[in-house]
C-alpha cells in the first residue's frame, strides 16, 4: 500500500501578486525521494516554499517544471481528488457544517462503500483517535486538539498512499504539541503509511522524522537523518537554523585541524585541502566548561540560568564569542560574570562545514 | 502570459466537467449578453443594411429626442439626489441613533423594493391624479396635473430611495464611532465632527449610491410610462414606443444606446473607481454603537423625517389596498371585489404565466449565480474576469435595451425565440444574476478556500465539492440570489414588455395596459396579488434554504 514519493527538478514560480511581470521563485530544482512507509518533514523557516511544495505534491498547485512520481507513477496530470495524498491542513479545513462523524466519512461516502464498511472503518479511526465519543458533536463544539484529531482522522481514514501534513500542530499550545506529535508518529509508523510532514519547529522535525528536508528561499539545503542535520550540517545555514552553533574559523593540517594555533584530530576527516581555511561548527553543549585548566582560555560575558542548562556566553582569547551549554548546572553552581575560566571543544563534535 | 494561460487549461483540462461548464458559461454569456447588445449597437448605425450615422443625427435636430435625453438625465440627477438625503438619513437614523420601532422602521422603508414597479405610480395617480383623492376631492383642484417633471421624480423617489437606504446602511454601519468620540475628545464641535469626519468617511458611500440610484431611473421604465405624459418625452419610454409604436426598430436601437452610455459610465465609475475609495475602518463585525454628534431635537428632528417617509410608504400601500377595493376611485368609492374577480377570471392565465416563469428563473438563476462566483473566487482559467465582467454587464445596461437588443438578435435566424417562454426565461436569468454572483463571491471570499482544497483531497470532484461544501457553506447568499431572481422576475417590466406574447404574458404587463385603459382598480388588485405571491414566496425559499443547509447539520458559525 504504502508508495515512494520522488520528486526530480521540481520548481515553482509564482507571478508576483504586486507586479504581474515580476516572478517569485518559490521552489527551486527539488529533488527528494520518500521510502515507502517513512515520514520525511520538510523543515525551514516561513517563506522557504514548504507549503508550496506540499501543495504541489497535492496537486493543488501547478509545478513550472519537473516531475512527481508516486512510485512508478507520474502524477503532475492527475488531479488533486484522483491522487490519493491525503492532506491534513495547517487551518484544519474541517467541514464547518457537517458532524465529526460526517466530515470523518466524507472521503468514503465519495467512494461508494457498502455501508457495513464504512461504518467499521470510521469506528476504528474514531476509536484510535479517541473521537468516539464527540462523533455527533459540530466542529465548533471540540478544542483545537480534538479538532486536530478530526483533520487527522478524516485524512487517515482513506488509507492514502501518500499521507500529507502542513503545520498541523501549530495551533496548538506546547503541551498538546508534544502530545499529538507522538500520537501522529505512532499510527504513522503503525500504519505504514508514507508520509511528508512540513514544519518550522525543529524539534518537532527532530522527534518524529526519519528524515529531515531543510529548506531556505526554495532550495533544499540538506537531506539526511535528524542526527546527520543537527552533528553533521551541510550548510551554514542548516548548522544555525537547527539548534545553536558557534562558528569557529580554523585550518585544515594534516587530516586535522587547527584553531588559533591548537591542533585537534577529526572524527570525521574532510575532504578539504591541506592548508585551506575552514569553517567549523561547534555546539554549545559539546565543550566542557572548567575553572582551573583548559585549550583555550576565556572571560564570561553573560550568563544565563535556565534551569536545566546554565548558557555561557564567552569571550574565547583569539578566537571570539562562543556560546557553551553546562547541564545541571544547580550542582555546580554558575560562574559569574567577568571571571576568567578555560574551555575545550570536544574533538568527536568538531565539524567541518564542506 | 500565454504559457500561463496554457498552464491554467491545462489544469482545467484534468477537469473535465470543470471545463466543460467554464465553456458553457461562456458560451452562454456570449449568446446571452453579448450578442443582443452588439445588435442593439449594430442596428442603430444601419439603415437597410447600409451603415448610416443618420439616425444619430435625428439626436441632434429633433426637439422629441434631444428633450428626452435630457429628461432622463435630469430626472435621474433629481432622484438620485433627492434619494442619498432620504436614504441617507434614514439610514443614520436607523443604524447610529438610539430611537425606538427602528426594525419596524427598516422593514417599512425597504418594502418598495419588493414591490410591483407600479405600486407608486398607481398611488399617486389615485392621490394626486385628475379624479386624485388629494387633488380633487379634498383641494377642489380642477386643473392641476400630475404628469411630468415632478410627477415622474415623485414616483421614482419612493421607489428608488430604498436602494440608497441599504447601500448606505452598510456604509454608515462600517464607520467606527470612536472616531467620532475621537474628534469630540479633541474638542471639535458636534458639527465640525459631522462635516469633517464622518461626511468625508461616508462620501465615496454617496457617490456610490447616488450613481446606483441615477442608474436605476434611467433604466426605469413603469414610472415614466405612467407619469411621465406627453409633453415630457424620456429615453426608455421613447424606445420602446419607437418600436412596438412605430416599428421603427434603428431610431428604438439608437435611443437605446443612447441611454446605455449615461448607465454604464455611472456602473462603472462606481464600481472600479468609487469601490476602491470606500473607507472601513473596522474589520469583522460591524460595531454599531450610539453616535454622539446629534444634538436631541436634531435627533428627533431626523427621526420625525425618517417617520414621514415611513408614514407615506404604508399611505402609498393602503391606497393600493383601498383601490382595489373600490368600485370607481374618484366617482363611486363603494367596497367591491370586482376588481379581483376580474384578475382570477380574466386575467388568471397571465397569473400562471408569471409564476411559471418565475418558478423556472428562481433555481436557475440561484444556481448559476452561485457557480460562478465560485468559479470566480475558487479557480484560475483564461478569461475569468472577462466572466465575471460579461456576467454582470447585464446589470448596468437599461432593461429596455436588453429587450430591444433581445428582440433584434433572437427573432431571426441562426436562433428564434421571440413568443417563447424560453426567451422571457433567459432574460430574466441572465439579467438576475448579477446580485447573486455579487453577494456569492462576498461570501466566498471569507470562507477559507483549503475547506474546499479538503473535500478535493479527499476525492471529491469539482462539482461534488461545489454541491456538498461549497454550496451549503454560501448558503445566504444563495437564499438572496433566489430571493432576488423571484422577485424581480415577478416585478420586471422593462425588458419583458419587448417580449411578452399572447402565449406567455405577465402581470406587470397587465398592470400596465390597465392603467393605460383607465381601470386602476384592476392594476391594484393585481399588485397586490404580485406582492402576497412574493411574500409567500419568500417565505418558502426561506425554509428550503434552511432545509437544504439543516439536511447537512448546518453549523452556524
Ligand atoms: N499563490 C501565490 N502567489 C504568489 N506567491 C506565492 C503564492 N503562494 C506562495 N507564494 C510565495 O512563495 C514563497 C513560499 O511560500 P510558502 O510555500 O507558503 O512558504 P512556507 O510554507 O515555507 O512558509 C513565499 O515567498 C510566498 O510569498
Ligand atoms: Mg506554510
């Protein structure tokens, strides 16, 4: 059942609303392809072209070139009731004027079941989404998460080939957020149903993806597991979009590297030139904070308590600032403002941006 | 700009009953619209299949049209002025100031709107007429004449200020009152805030409706015909007596266009200029709240005016009742039922006529009209605001050119259909459904479009998803598209007197040649008949509208 979704050279140009002659290119040469049974989140900030793309993929928007395939299938001709992608909507499109339990079977009334079928079918998602009992409420009787939970029902009922979600949780308050996000996960993966996901949070696209899509101004930047994106970014802007990073300027020597004259070996070698100028990103939480001895010495310039973290923002000597994560930070105490301390960067998290 | 439209077939063409009615309309809009007017303007400039300006000349040296261009014209400056101050204060009164009866008082002065066109007219000729109850019974006057200049501005005032009453309504209604206190809060005097925040605020909502109003009197034709008289000549009368009168269909054609230039200009000032000046200064809901800036007596000045209109409203109608009632207005006024018995013996096949042919417009019209402010809203196609533009371009043309223009294009061949129901049913249609398409794509436009993007995804087909979301979901605008439809079909003249036959007639045209014959009693039992049969009518689309929506679950929101 469940089906590959490629996508090859995909772009979308959109006429500017302002002036007609004038282009926005809101997708550009995307190339992606979806295992059968996997959920893929498209992640960026707002603007990039997620929703366009998930549109496209839908059929509600018309591709300027390229091709979507469901597997073996070209589906740029089919129209949007004939493809067979569900969609969950960011607004939730829920039929204001019918039932739960109407705008549930609305896509199967529409394929003429027999009756007893539909009744079960409805009944089991009904069931697992905990709707059962609000089936002959209105919409406008239910809290965002139950209304959510419609949206999903009524697209996961239809046993789609392609699952289709845009921001579905972004109404929500952060509690239900999290919540809902392992409920999606979990009859996804139940289901095996394939799946696109587009989101702006990345923990979210962290949490539930198997693979994350990160896009800026229409382009993809990477594609790669949750860890491969945050450990090992591809860009810049993937390694500041997803989590903190301090950039660090450094120089490739002998496979290794070396920053302000301090040489360190890599986990992963790069295949940058011997002597070239890198950059390298550091996460927050992968150097180790001391008072007494270190790599590098540095002065505290801010520090914030937050609970379960204290975040240190330093003054590296001939380097620059850094941000340094220091967990449970209730035990050690926090080291005050304009006091000299020493640092030093774990040598497995240090990455080469290519 | 051509691969775009490609692009856009080629979504359409994936479709194919999409397609298939995008076509349609077109097609019918072309045939519909546009033929019957490019006839009208082909005709006036031929003579015997010579293409001549002469009939265009005929503008210039006789005295009978030039003073009926500019009868028209004056007449419809005079009413359309006259009409924005009653409409205007009543809609003040009714909308910003705390009085009492103000729903009563809406419903009273929107009543002429649904009423027969002669309801006015009639009332006045038994009021102020030769035999006037006013005039001759109770003022002894012997030679005073109501036809003419005032006559016809008198009659078209109480017909047409109604119009400008609800357009401002919405105007006035939209305009914060925080302004207002703001200006007060700063000190100006309630006066200065009047002339310099909320006149100037509600301007554009002037000019609106005095173009609205302007354009309806040019276009009237019931008023003129019945007050107007001889000696005072006006453009739609004088076109249609060019041709049911001299057969004279150029000089009928010339005059036509003659009288669409004036409406269209005003239609489209209005609409693409005018439009786009009108202020809100709130979003959502309108907050009607108790205006500050009128003084008490000023306040029950206005309201004593907008009681007077009021008062002259139900005067007019229980003149109509009484009239109908009555043996010989003037002469003998003993209470009779002759006049009805005439209307159900006589006249009953002309009663069936209409309501035929308004049962066939309502739906008709409705549906169409709400296909295609879909179409209009919800989908891209080559062409669509041409659609949008063709579909309304019937509502600013003159219903006596759309019956000339019917009757030049539809009498001969490639297609005949004068004497037709056929003919009346399509001109009604097309000539309804702009308030339809109109009030259709207002309501669309809020409604989120990825609840139809939802039924489409879940397999839904274009016209399943108009049928079963859309559909329900425009459910208000649909009721007034088929209210409107039934009313006007019930009401027209202007057009349908072109196209009458001894097959298929209607009441309005009876109305009409028994006040030409003299017998007003006869005319006011039929305008009542036409406004009960209305009311009723109103009544039971109300309730199918609310069945078909409550068939669903209808959920207010
Ligand atoms: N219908 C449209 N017409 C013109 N521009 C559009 C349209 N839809 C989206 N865009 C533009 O395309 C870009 C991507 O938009 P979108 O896909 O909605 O971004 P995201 O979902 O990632 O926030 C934006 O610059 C947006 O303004
Ligand atoms: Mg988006």
């Amino acid at each position: 059942m469940a089906e590959a979704v490629v996508i090859r050279g995909l772009n979308k140009q959109f006429s500017s609303p302002d002036s007609p002659d004038r282009t926005v290119h809101a997708v550009r040469d995307v190339n992606l392809t979806v295992e059968p049974g996997q959920l893929v989140t498209l992640l960026g900030p707002s603007g990039c072209g997620k929703t366009t793309l998930l549109r496209m993929i839908a059929g509600f928007e018309e591709p300027t070139s390229g091709d979507i395939m469901f597997g073996d299938r070209r589906m740029n001709d089919v129209a949007p009731n004939r493809r067979d992608a569900a969609m969950v909507f960011q607004s939730y499109a829920i039929f204001p004027h019918l039932s739960v339990y109407e705008n549930v079977v609305f896509g199967l009334r529409l394929k003429s079941l027999p009756a007893a079928d539909l009744k079960a079918k409805a009944d089991r998602i009904l069931e697992i989404t905990g709707l059962t009992a609000m089936q002959n409420r209105s919409p406008n009787q239910l809290s965002g998460g139950q209304q959510q939970r419609v949206a999903l029902a009524r697209a996961i009922v239809m046993e789609p080939k392609v699952l289709l979600f845009d921001e579905p949780l972004s109404n929500l308050d952060a509690k239900l957020r999290e919540t809902m996000r392992v409920e999606i996960r979990e009859l996804q993966q139940r289901l095996g149903i394939t799946a696109l996901y587009v989101t702006h949070d990345q923990i979210e696209a962290m949490s539930i993806s198997d693979r994350i899509v990160v896009m800026n101004g229409g382009v993809v930047e990477q594609v790669g597991a949750p860890w491969e994106v945050y450990a090992r970014p591809a860009t810049r802007f993937v390694a500041d979009f997803i989590g903190k990073a301090n950039f660090v300027p450094g120089k490739v020597v002998d496979g290794g590297v070396e920053i302000a004259g301090q040489k360190f070996s890599l986990a992963h070698p790069t295949d940058q030139p011997n002597g070239s100028d890198v950059e390298l990103v550091l996460r927050p939480e992968a150097v180790a904070l001391s008072a007494d001895s270190g790599v590098f010495a540095a002065t505290v310039k801010r520090a914030m308590f937050l609970g379960n973290v204290a975040e240190y923002l330093l003054e590296v000597d001939g380097i620059g600032e850094w941000l340094v994560d220091v967990s449970n930070p209730g035990e050690v105490g926090l080291h005050e403002r304009g006091s000299r301390i020493f640092v030093s960067p774990s040598q497995a998290s240090l990455h080469v941006l290519p | 700009m051509l691969t775009n439209a490609r692009s856009q077939l080629r979504i359409l063409a994936r479709d194919p009953i999409l397609l298939a009615l995008v076509g349609v309309i077109f097609a019918a809009i072309l045939v519909f619209v546009v033929y019957p007017l490019a006839m009208v303007f082909i005709t006036s400039f031929q003579d015997r299949g010579q293409w001549t300006l002469d009939h265009y000349g005929l503008l210039a040296e006789r005295r009978l049209y030039k003073n009926a261009l500019a009868n028209s014209l004056s007449v419809g400056a005079m009413v359309g002025f006259l009409g924005v101050v009653i409409g205007y204060i009543a809609a003040f009164v009714l909308t910003r100031l705390d009085v009492p009866f103000k729903k009563l008082l809406h419903l009273i002065t929107i009543l002429p709107i649904i009423s027969p066109p002669f309801v006015s007219a009639v009332s006045i000729l038994f009021l102020f007429g030769f035999n006037g109850l006013i005039t001759k019974q109770m003022l002894g006057l012997q030679d005073f004449s109501i036809y003419g200049f005032h006559g016809v501005v008198w009659s078209q005032v109480f017909t047409f200020a109604p119009i400008a009453y609800l357009s401002l309504r919405g105007v006035l209604a939209s305009i914060s009152p925080t302004l207002e206190d703001a200006a007060l809060n700063i000190g100006a005097t309630r006066w200065q805030t009047f002339w310099k925040v909320t006149f100037p605020l509600t301007l554009p909502g002037i000019a609106s409706a005095f173009l609205i109003v302007f354009i309806e009197s040019l276009a009237d034709f019931g008023n003129p015909l019945v007050l107007a008289g001889a000696a005072f000549p006006m453009l739609a009368p004088q076109a249609y007596l060019e041709i049911t009168g001299s057969f004279n269909l150029p000089r009928g054609a010339m005059l036509a266009v003659i009288l669409i230039i004036p409406s269209i200009t005003a239609f489209a000032i209005q609409r693409y200029w005018l439009a786009k000046r009108q202020y809100v200064t709130v979003t959502g809901k309108p907050t009607a709240s108790t205006s500050k800036i009128v003084s008490d007596p000023v306040k029950w000045l206005l309201y004593a005016f907008v009681l007077l209109f009021a008062l002259i409203v139900v005067m007019f109608y229980a003149v109509i009742i009484v009239g109908a009632f009555t043996q010989v207005w003037g002469f003998d006024y003993t209470p009779t039922l002759a006049h009805f018995a005439y209307v159900f013996n006589v006249g009953f096949k002309t009663v069936i006529d209409t309501l035929i042919i308004a049962i066939i417009t309502t739906p008709i019209s409705g549906i169409l009209g709400m296909l295609i402010a879909y179409l209009v809203v919800r989908k891209t196609f080559p062409g669509k605001s041409a659609m949008e533009f063709g579909s309304i371009l019937s509502y600013a043309v003159p219903g006596t050119v759309v019956g000339i223009g019917y009757i030049l294009a539809f009498n001969d061949y490639p297609i005949v259909l004068t004497g037709t129901l056929t003919i009346l049913v399509l001109c009604f249609v097309f000539r309804y459904v702009p308030v339809g398409i109109q009030s259709g794509i207002a309501v669309l436009r809020q409604i989120d479009p990825s609840i139809e993007e939802a039924a489409q995804n879940l397999g839904a087909s274009s016209l399943t998803t108009f049928r079963k979301v859309t559909l329900p979901l425009i459910a208000p605008a649909f009721f007034s598209g088929l209210v409107y439809a039934f009313v006007r079909a019930m009401t027209a003249i202007s057009a349908a007197i072109f196209l009458v036959s001894a097959n298929w007639n209607l009441m309005t045209v009876q109305i009409l040649n028994q006040v030409g014959s003299g017998r007003l009693g006869v005319a006011a039992a039929y305008s009542i008949l036409v406004i009960l049969i209305v009311l009723v009518a109103i009544g039971v689309i109300n309730a199918f509208v609310n069945r078909m929506t409550r068939h669903t679950n209808m959920v207010r929101f």
